[in-house]
C-alpha cells in the first residue's frame, strides 16, 4: 500500500476484536506519530500508549462518570450530546472496546498544542490502515481537559501538571469478517475546494 492509498482508504473503525495489537506494531504507529510536524520543531507532544485493560477500564469508567454528571443541551456539539446521552444511561464506552489508546498530550499553555497533536493522531490512523488495523479519532478525553477525577488519574500513568490531553486515537483489529478495517472509499460531500 503506498501512501496516497493509505490516506483514500483510511476509515474510522468502532468495532474490535477482542485481540491485543502486537507491541511492534504499537511501537511503529507511535514513531510514525512522533515524527508528525510540529509548531517551530519543538516536539512537545506526549504519548501514552495504553494496552492494559484494567488501566484502558478505569478510563472508560471515569469518562462515562464525568459524562453522566452533565447536562444535556440542545445546543452543544451533536457528539457530546451522545457521550452525555449514554453515559446517563450507563452504556458509554469512549473507545469502542479497542484494545489499544493512544493517547496524546501536549502543554497546556503551548499555542500549536492542538494542531500539533491532530497530526500526530492523523499519521498514527494512516500507520495503522497500512498495517492492516483500525483506528479510530477519539475527542473525549480533550473534552473532559479539566475533569478532577480523570485529570487526577492521567497523572497517576505520568500526564505532566502542565499538560493536557488534544487527542487520543482507538486502535485495533477491526471486528469484520476479513479482520480488517472497512477501506470503501466514500464520496467527498463536504471539504470545498477553491483553485485560485
């Protein structure tokens, strides 16, 4: 698969297969995140690669506690009205069940912070694609920055008082029949484009 290929074909997966990603195929979509651009080269983001499941549970314990605890407006963003929607009822789960997370901090007070840790996760989901995997962005936990508890908890596996969470990336084996993620290219409704 070349790159262009890996890039067209790349589709979110929320459905995995309970089974574990090899550590060197965890270890290459983490390099191909570390060698995202950043902001002036400064290389600040951090990356928690989590494969634990008892660490991945609590994680999707303290996200839905901190949903359920909110409340649910019409005029938020259609996505958090879900997360709050079925945390409330007691059925969220952040990840979809993947058996890996790639969570990406960067500092809190950086002005790229965001940018730069949306092109790590981007090359991380094109790593994954190529390596037969799905992947999947995941916003929750950038959402939920300032949440005691979880805040509180990301500390205890290493998050930096003056860091922050932007992004975090689900990765697993997609749960088809093949194993693999859903690769159907799919029409362009949106993204205008402006040749001038």
């Amino acid at each position: 698969m070349n790159t262009l290929e890996a890039i067209l074909t790349r589709r979110s997966t929320r459905k995995f297969k309970a089974l574990p990603v090899e550590l060197e195929k965890l270890q290459t979509i983490v390099d191909a995140g570390r060698y995202a651009p950043t902001g002036g080269n400064c290389q600040s983001n951090h990356f928690f690669v989590i494969s634990n499941p008892e660490v991945l549970k609590k994680l999707v314990e303290l996200v839905q506690s901190a949903f359920a605890a909110m409340e649910l407006r019409e005029d938020l963003y259609k996505s958090l009205q879900n997360s709050i929607r079925l945390s409330q009822k007691g059925t969220y789960v952040f990840n979809y069940n993947a058996p890996a997370l790639i969570v990406v901090a960067s500092q809190k007070e950086y002005g790229n912070n965001m940018a730069d840790v949306a092109c790590a996760v981007e090359n991380m989901m094109i790593a994954a694609n190529e390596l037969d995997l799905g992947s999947c962005y995941i916003n929750q936990l950038k959402w939920l920055n300032e949440d005691s508890a979880l805040l509180k908890y990301l500390q205890s596996l290493g998050l930096k008082e003056s860091e922050r969470v932007y992004a975090s990336v689900a990765l697993g084996y997609a749960d088809t029949e093949s194993g693999l993620p859903n690769r159907n290219q799919s029409p362009r409704v949106g993204n205008e484009v402006t040749f001038v």
